[in-house]
C-alpha cells in the first residue's frame, strides 16, 4: 500500500517536473556559455568607469583629511 502510494508522485516527477526542470537547466547553461551581451557589456564597462570616479574620489578625501588630521586613521569611536 505505501509503494503505491509513493509511486504516484514519483511518476508525476519523471514525467512532468524532470524535464522542464532539464530543460531550463540545460538553457540556462548554454545562455552562460555564450557569454556577455551587448548591454551587458556597457552597463560592466559603465560600472568600471563609475568605479574609477569613486576610486579618484576617496583618494582625494583621504588627501584632503590627511592635510587637514593626520592622526584620522588611527582614531576609533
């Protein structure tokens, strides 16, 4: 009686849900395989460039503080 009652679910996993879930995971794969996109691309390079801003940014603060307090970095709360 209980194999009968786990056989049904079973064979409603092995005929429905195993094969989309294949599917999708075979697709999604392949889309990782084939690399970035075009707007993928610009919006990693966007982010870089945004990056660097920030980068040039800290550095002149941490310019501007060194000048101004010296002893900033070794300060704590």
């Amino acid at each position: 009686m209980e194999l009968e009652i786990l056989m049904v679910p079973l064979i409603l996993f092995m005929l429905i849900v195993a094969p989309i879930w294949l599917i999708l995971h075979y697709r999604s794969k392949r889309q990782v395989s084939q690399g970035l996109t075009e707007e993928e691309y610009q919006q990693l390079h966007e982010l870089a460039v945004k990056a660097d801003k920030m980068a040039q940014r800290i550095e002149s603060l941490e310019a501007i503080l060194d000048a101004e307090t010296p002893d900033w970095r070794n300060k704590h709360d």
